[in-house]
C-alpha cells in the first residue's frame, strides 16, 4: 500500500482522534475546576462517539484511553498526576473507560450498518437503472453499453464487457479504451480449460486487467475486464480480491437476467419496430389515394343543389366528409410517426406571429372542437418566434384535439399566448379527464394510452409524442400540469422568441 494511503486511512484518524480529546481538554480547563470535572464524564464521551462514527472502532478505542488518561491529570487530584487517591475516582475513571468503549463500539458497528444499507442502497439504484436501460435496449451494441456501465459503476473500476458470439467466440468492444493486449488476451480462448479469473498486465502504463468470464449452465455468455490499476503486490492481492467478490455477485445477475435472450430480444425489438413503422408508411400511402377521391367526391355532392335542399341526403354527405377528414387525421399521425422513426425533422424555420399560429390550429381542428366552447386570449406585444409553423400548428392541433377528446361536450377549452422573458408560451386548457400521478411518468411515449381511457375514447396514443418531437425539433419544450383526476388539464409549449421582433397585432381576448 502506498506511503500516502496509509497516512490517509490509518494515521490521520488516530491524529484527529487524541486531537478531539485534547479539543474538549482545552475547553473544560476553560472552567472551574469543580465544574470541569462534572462534565468529564458526558464531554469526553462527544469525541469518542464523532471519531467512532467516522472513523470506526480502533480510532475510537484510542480517543477512550487518551479520554480517560487526560481526565485523570487535569481534573482529579493530585492535578497533573496519574495517580488517583479516592477510590471512587478510580471507580468512576473505570467506568467511564467502560461505557465510552462500549458507546464507541456502538456506534461503529451503527456507521457499518449505515454504509452497508448504503451501499446495497446504490446497488439497488445501479440494478434498477441497469434493468431500465435493458428495457431500451434495440441492438447488441445497446445491451453492451448498457452492461458496461452498470459493470463500472458497481465495481467502482473501468471495466468493458466482450459478448459471447453465436459461434462461441467473444465480440471484443468498439471502445479503445481496452489495450490491444487485453484484447487479444480476453479473445484468444473462451474454452472450459481456461481459468474463469486470470490477469494480464498492459506492458505500456503497467496497469493490471483481471478478466472474468461469464458463463450460464449451458455456454459462455461473455468475458468481462476490469482494469485495477497498479501498485504494490499486496495493494493488488487486496484489490482483486474485492473486485473478485463483487464481480461474484455480477456475475450472478448477468445470469439472471440472461444476456443471450435480452440480446435476441432487443433484435426482435429492433426488427419488430422497423418492420411496424415500413406498414404504417406503405398503408398509409396507399390509403390518402382514395381517401381523396372519396373526400372530392363528397365536396362535388354537396355543392349539388338537390342534395343541399334534401336534409336527409345533405347530412349523409357532411357524415362521409367528417369521417373522411377524421380517417385521414389518423392516417396523418402514423405518417408523422413514420417520418420521425425513419429519419427525423429537419424545420424550415421562419419568423411567425404566434397568433396566426393557433388561429390556423383552431380553424383546423374546427370539426372537432364545434362541441366545446373555445376560448382565446393574446397578450400584448408578443414576440415573433423563428419556427417551422407548419409543425408547431400540427402540434398545437394535437393538443386541441386531445383537449377535446378528453373534455365533456359544452365545457371550455381556453387557449392563451402570453410572453415570458424572451419565450413565447402557448397554453391549452380543458376541464376534463385531467391526469393520475401514476400516468404522469408516461406522458410523451409513443403509443401510450391510459387503461381507464382505452375502453370509452378511441385514439392512438401518437397525439401528444408526435407533438412533442414536432416542439423539440423547433429549440422549444412541451409541458402538461393537472390538478388531478376529473380535474382537467394544461398543455404548455414553450417556444424561443426574438427580443427584437414583435408582432404588430393588438393583444385582448378573442
């Protein structure tokens, strides 16, 4: 172990343990003799408990010794001597002793345990974001990634993972943060003749790899290196017997969780996801075709003066064009979510009055919103913001349509645009369903839909996920609060705004 360790964990807590003593020696010489030697028994005892807590059981023995011994030749007579001439000092010094050797190991085995819960706290925490990331996990190289950092923060080391390959061999990682040595080393034989722990030494910096490998019942899953540094050959033997202990235990939940089928799930995934977003793109190209046809022809119909003057015929046709226009508002959001998927946004940004902006949304989404009261108010001088309008209209649409799906026929959807600092808030608020704490962490995933509204409100669940990649991919942000269930709800989309531009319009309500 190096000189400097030693100093740091054996010697300076030994320091600061006869230092704490002589600190509370100093105080007590501060006062009245008789006084002073009333409290000996509880101030000696505050630094034995801080150095038992901190620093554990020996550092705390030492401070109740040193304790006993200054209290002996500052405060009980003969003064500055260690020999005691009452008895009952000798009883009460004795017992003293006793009691801070006892509290003192108390409380070290209390700071033990505290760190004990600690750290199974923060294996727990590494687990759990381990198991989430696996969840999102769509590629080999994903899961991998995934294990190393789980595998780094628990072994407190660098460490990388080589995944085992349909034919047995290891996949050695795209980093190059592993020396070729340990490479060649790690991928050289996985065989059952090899050793399940061995070490290789990286002739360039001297740091030691201690490579593991992972294996089930039935076949090597993986290998994984951990570098543990250099230093003395005892440091070493400690080190790797540590990280031997913990990569135990990692090895076990590697097991566990099974790293060859999570590695064919997340291709599973993958395909599934590709194959489903390729359908929705064909099937939705191939149906706006005759959903235009369908929709001209009911606009031709209804400009014919004998339909308009038959209600019964003239509300067929408003039917067609209404299920029409809805049809196609669906077929439009898989065409959204297809474009996103396949290769993102790219905006044209623009200088846009915000007003204009939601004043096309609402015109829009007119059919929707014709059973609900909608209210508009615009601030004064509001900034122009530099987006693409088309896909924050689409946005603020997706918005207004959930406002209305989610709200009772007749209630109030209020629409605001006010200014904050240099950003340009657009606010849309209902007085329906609202939102369960439990569906909050939710909210912008794709394709979710709550279970109490799957039953009674149809809908696809890419409203608002499509309108938060269409906000994002402007520089804005998006953002719904809720009082709680049945309690409605507010969709926020923040936008950047110019200090310099304003839109001439008179702000009021509309």
């Amino acid at each position: 172990m190096a000189p400097r360790s030693v100093l740091r964990e054996d010697v300076l807590p030994l320091l600061f343990s006869f230092g704490g003593v002589s600190l509370v020696t100093a105080l007590l010489l501060l006062v009245e003799q008789a006084v002073a030697a009333s409290l000996v028994p509880i101030a000696y005892l505050i630094p034995v408990i801080i150095v038992a807590t901190r620093w554990g059981i020996w550092p705390a023995t030492l401070a109740s010794i040193v304790s006993m011994a200054e209290a002996d030749f500052f405060f009980f007579p003969p003064i500055f001597s260690f020999q005691v001439e009452d008895p009952q000092e000798v009883v009460d010094l004795l017992l003293f002793l006793v009691v801070a050797l006892v509290s003192s190991n108390l409380a070290s085995r209390l700071r033990q345990e505290t760190e004990t819960l600690r750290r199974r706290e923060r294996d727990i925490q590494n687990l759990y974001d381990f198991s989430r990331r696996l969840a999102a996990c769509f590629t080999a190289s994903e899961l991998i990634s995934a294990i190393e950092n789980y595998l780094s923060q628990t072994l407190g080391q660098p460490a990388v993972f080589f995944a085992a390959k349909a034919d047995g061999k290891l996949e050695p990682p795209r980093s190059g943060s592993v020396p070729k040595a340990v490479k060649e080393q790690a991928c050289a034989d996985t065989t059952a003749a090899v050793p399940s722990v061995r070490s290789v030494i990286d002739g360039t910096t001297q740091n030691v790899w201690l490579l593991r490998i992972v294996s089930s019942e039935t076949a090597i899953l993986g290998l994984v290196a951990i570098n543990i540094g250099v230093g003395s050959m005892a440091a070493m033997e400690i080190r790797t017997r540590r990280v031997e202990a913990i990569l135990e235990e990692v090895s076990l939940t590697l097991q566990r969780i099974d790293i060859e089928k999570a590695m064919d799930d997340a291709r599973l995934r993958l395909q599934s996801q590709l194959l489903r977003d390729a359908f929705h793109g064909t099937l939705s190209h191939e149906l706006r075709t005759p959903l235009a046809v369908i929709r001209g022809s009911a606009s031709v119909l209804d400009s014919i003066p004998v339909v308009q003057k038959d209600d019964r015929i003239h509300s067929l046709v408003e039917a067609i064009s209404d299920e029409v226009a809805e049809l196609d508002g669906f077929i439009q959001n898989l065409l959204n979510a297809t474009r996103i998927t396949a290769g993102g946004i790219t905006p044209h940004l623009e200088w846009t009055d915000p007003r204009d902006i939601v004043n096309a949304a609402i015109k829009t989404r007119a059919r929707r919103l014709v059973s609900h009261n909608v209210e508009i108010e615009f601030a004064d001088a509001l900034p122009l913001v530099n987006v693409d309008s088309s896909l924050i209209e689409e946005s603020c649409g997706q918005l207004l349509e959930n406002a209305a799906k989610y709200s009772p026929s007749g209630s109030t959807i209020s629409v605001s645009v006010k200014r904050k600092q240099d950003s340009v808030v657009l606010s849309i608020s209902d007085q329906g369903a609202g939102i369960t704490a439990e569906e909050r962490p939710n909210l912008g995933r794709r394709l979710f839909r709550s279970q109490r509204h799957q039953a009674s409100i149809p809908g696809s669940g890419l409203g608002f996920w499509i309108a938060s990649i269409f906000v994002g991919a402007n520089g804005g942000s998006i953002d719904i609060s809720s009082a709680g269930q049945g309690l409605g709800a507010t969709a926020s989309i923040t936008l950047p705004g110019s200090p310099m531009k304003h839109s001439g319009n008179d702000g009021g309500i509309r």
